[in-house]
C-alpha cells in the first residue's frame, strides 16, 4: 500500500477514535468484500465501546452466503440508519451514488471517512483512504486496523479473508504483499476453505441447469475484437431465477476462459428488454473505452453497462462499439 | 513441513550432488505440479553443471499448456531415457506403478529418489522424501532446493508455482506457510495470471458447449448421500472431443458446487463402456471407502475409480455402494 496513504489512515483512525456512534455502509447488492470490510471494522469499533451498526440501502435482506461474517449481530436494515449518523463509514462504495438510498446520509452525517480501493472513487468523505492498488477494500481496512493498533483475532481475520478471497477471485490477482496478508489471516485461526466454498463454490442444483442454458447458447464469433475473437452469452430472468446475483454474475467468468476469446460478454437481463452488460478483455482491447460509449465504466480489462432492448439489439451496438475502439 | 524429512532431505540433496547425470519422471498423463516439480529441480541440476532430462511415460506429447515452463529443453520423449539411468527421480508419482512404460527404470537407476505428496506413496525410493501434509510436490521441490543452496530465480519459482497454483485449486487449500511461498516465488517474479491462465482458465470454446451438455443431463438425487443429495454427470467421449484430459476432468469440480448434494460423481468415458468415476465429498461421506468398495482408491474426500459396463449400470452400482458406506 503506497505510503502517501499514511496521513489519511491517521486521520480516518483519528475521527474513529474520537467517535462514540459509528454507521458503516456497503454499497447496494454488497458483496463479500464491501459487507466482509465492513463487518471487520464494525467489530472492531463495537469491542473498543462504540454504538456500531452496519447496514446498505438495497435489497433489505443480507445474502445468506454472508450472515455468517455477523458474529456481533451489528447488521440492520437499511430503515434503522439514523437520519444524522454522527460518524458514517462508507467502504468499497466508489462514488456516493453506489449508497442507493442511504447515499443522503453522506451529506447529513457529522464526518464521513471513505475507505475504498476504486480508481473511480472521487473521494467523497471528509477523509478518504483510496488505494486502487489493492486488490480488496478489505486489505484498506486490514493496514486501518494495524493503525488503531487492534489485534487480528479470528472473527475479524474472517471478515477480512471472505473480502480478500472473492475480490481477488481466489488469489487469480494477488501481489507477494497479498499472500503474506492472506498468511496473517490464517495464522490467525481462519478456516479458509469454510470461508470460501459458501461464498464462491457452492450453489443450488439450479445453478447447473442454469449453466448448461446460457452456455449451450453462447456464440464465438472470429475477428471481432481486435482481430481476435468475440464470445457472449445471454442469462435471461427464467434461466436466473432462484439464483444470487453473484450467481449470475459468474457466468461471466466461465465465458471468459475461451481461448480464442479477446473479449467475453454476457448480457443479464434485469427486467424485460433492460439488460446489464459485462465485458472482459484478455488483454489487448480497452474493454472500458467499449462500456463508455455505451454509457458505462469499469476498468481496461473489465467493464460494464446496462442497454435497453431485445438481446441481438443490445450485441448488434456491442460489436459496432467494438469496432470502433478494436479496429 | 514436518521436521524429521529433513534427514531424507539431505540425503536427497547428497545423491543429487554426487551425480553427473539425473532422469526426473514425472507421472503418466503429467500435470503441472509433477512436470513443473521435475523442471524446476531440472532446471537447477542443468545449472549445476549435470546432464539432464525430463521425461514421463504416456502420453509421448507435452501437454501444450505446459511447455512453456521448459525453458532449457529438458523434455526429452520416453525413447531418450536411458535403461540403466545413473540417477533417477520420480516426482508427484505415489507408486512404481504411475511411471507407465518407464516403471521399470526403478529397477535398473543406480538411486532412485522419491519426492511426492501423496500419502499412500510407499517409499520405492533408496531416498524418499514423502510428505503428505504438502499441498503441492512442488512445495517439496522448492525445500529440497533451499538444502541444496540454490537462488530462486524467475524460471525456477514459475516452475514451482504452476504446481502450488494448480494442485491447491487457485489456493483454495492453502495453509498460512503455503501463502508465505507463493509470496516468496511473486517476489521472484513470476507473473501469476500469466502462468495461471493457461494452465486453469483458458480453454478452447468448444468447453462452453462441452459444459453444456454435461451439465444439462446432470442429475441430483435427494437423501442418496448420508441423508444428503448425491449429484452425477457424464461425460462422454464425443462430449469431450477436442478437449484435454483436465479440461474434462475440471467438470467435477463445477457438479460438486451443488449445495444439495454430500457427494458428486462424474463418469468420464475412456472407451465406449469403458468409464473413469471421480467422487467428491463435502465433509461427512468417506468416498475413498466408496471407491475402495469398487476396486478404487483415494482421499477421504476425492477418490475414484473404473468401471465397465453402461453409464445407467455404473451409476447403479455406485448407488449401492454409496448406499452401504453411507447408510
């Protein structure tokens, strides 16, 4: 972690210390490194004496893959976020927006510290620690809780793991620092493989029929992206329905392993004809740039927007996009 | 890694040392933790001033995604192995019998050395370094050559890691001291993703269809499995046209995901009515008893078998067996 973030992790250490009421939010539809940071540094907070709370604007309910990570019980709903927070953590929450229906609470709060790794992230607390080195928002808050000075014991470790591991795609993107992190962790008593399986390797039955639809369907079509080629599938509501978001979402990361592939997207469908569009690029093509001149963001490698439309509308302005950015 | 190997280790590192030329076998149908172990120790015996090969019985081919660890052709074919080797090494290789055509080398080699992870190797080595606590044979490589003195550069630490990467599927099983490794080898520069991707996330598109197929006739059966589900697909051979012997074998690792389900088995045709069964368990059903029952062995929790006859009466028999171990 650069060490340029030094004087913000001071300060961010300073407003918590000084705090006696603390809220920490994830960002809507949190994944296990927004809710894993937040529910590590809440923990923490909540043993040093402070009224905690951690919660997220959308949907109400906590994906059950993570309910474990609640050892203290300091999740609630989104309705028990006081109007004023006296302190707010916002964590892995890469602009104000991503708060959904909590993100007022960022201008009627009495500090706000900001603790993220997106590149994207303006800094909109009155502190912000942003590291887009980090692989995980978990590691920013594993270097502010060695800066509050708290030992790592397991129920903490655990949080911070469940963030380190998914983010990181199980250690798939993951610096020598990051392994020697993920060491730490386990040294501290975290049972890595209970960890990870509900959170990446376990699924309803559903989640294979789901699989054998969207992949029986899928098209590579040579020379679109770059002079290599271009692969997509489509999930649909029906072949969704019953799963996780995250579920969905890791569809993509089976599309993306075909070879003759530089570019992989899939095509969720959120409502009837409103898709959410996620691109990955191996390495050559700017899978940004795509997602920009479709109204969306992410990084060069991966990237995404949502498209209205049927289907072969939404890929037909997909591969003109493409065009235009890969040649 | 426990302490009494260090004896064998240096009695390992004392053959090694003594000798002016070293034959590294790896198992049939090599993976990368048995080829990038007997590269990476190659590698540094080639350094030392010894002549050296590589080499495995069967298949006669390199698998593809793995020759890019050979950086001084090493690899030589099962016809350039001396009858009567000087001295041998056999790595990742639990029994005389996984060498294939080259078996018999044990025989004849002036000193065989043993290096190997797995527990029911039975030490057919004149020096057998076993240590079934490794995740990896590489993580047994890479401790032979810190006895040995040597630098761990870029090469080496490649070789070493495709092995750590692949047999703890991505670090899912990974202790503390494991992690503390793969920092070590990053820190010596290898580039993860660009050795991990090759070997665990690329694969040809026709595997999306492959999935497809499998995944869409695969089947869950309620309270089979110790009072829990039991989950099955098969692959057969025109399923698996095309693909490489890992690539089909990593269907396993998708139909055990199935949070219904306490174990998964996957058929894999050899030929027709001829079929390799892999079992997995989650925690509670000892499936190396299950394929010890059909002439199999194993892990308590990865095991398999094979089987004659047609999918319908293999499943059926497996059910019986499933049946009488699990109650």
């Amino acid at each position: 972690m650069p060490n340029d973030l030094n004087a913000p992790l001071e300060s961010a250490a300073d407003v918590l210390r000084a705090a006696s009421d603390v809220t920490l939010l994830a960002h809507v539809n949190p994944d296990a490194d927004a809710l894993g940071s937040a529910l590590a540094l809440g923990l923490v907070l909540h043993r040093l004496g402070k009224s905690v709370r951690v919660s997220f604007g959308e949907p109400e309910t906590v994906p059950e893959t993570l309910l474990g990570l609640d050892v203290a019980g300091l999740l609630v709903p989104a309705s028990a976020v006081p109007a004023a927070p006296e302190v707010l953590v916002a964590l892995d929450t890469g602009s104000v927006a991503r708060l959904g229906p909590l993100a007022d609470r960022v201008s009627t709060a009495g500090a706000v510290v900001v603790l993220d790794h997106h590149v994207s992230n303006p800094g909109y607390g009155t502190v912000n620690v942003i590291d887009p080195t980090a692989e995980a928002t978990a590691l920013v808050v594993l270097r502010l809780l060695d800066v509050l000075g708290v030992e790592l014991d397991e129920p903490v470790a655990r949080c911070v793991y469940a963030g380190l591991v998914t983010d990181t795609r199980s250690f798939r993107h993951a610096s020598a620092a990051t392994h020697e992190v993920a060491a730490r962790l386990l040294a501290a008593g975290v049972d890595a493989e209970a960890v990870a399986r509900p959170l990446m390797d376990s699924h309803p039955f559903g989640y294979l029929g789901m699989l054998a639809k969207v992949l029986g369907r899928a098209e590579l079509i040579a020379d679109a992206a770059g002079g290599r080629g271009f692969v997509h599938a489509v999930v649909t509501l029906d072949d969704a329905a019953g799963l996780r978001p995250e579920e969905v979402e890791s569809v993509v990361d089976l599309v993306r392993t075909t070879a003759e592939a530089e570019v992989a997207a899939v095509l969720k469908e959120l409502r009837p004809s409103s898709w959410s569009v996620s691109l990955r690029a191996v390495s050559a093509v700017d899978v940004r740039e795509v997602a920009q001149l479709l109204g969306g963001g992410g990084h060069r490698l991966a990237a995404g927007y949502t498209a209205e439309g049927d289907a072969a509308d939404v890929l037909a302005r997909l591969r003109v996009a493409l065009e235009t950015v890969a040649g």
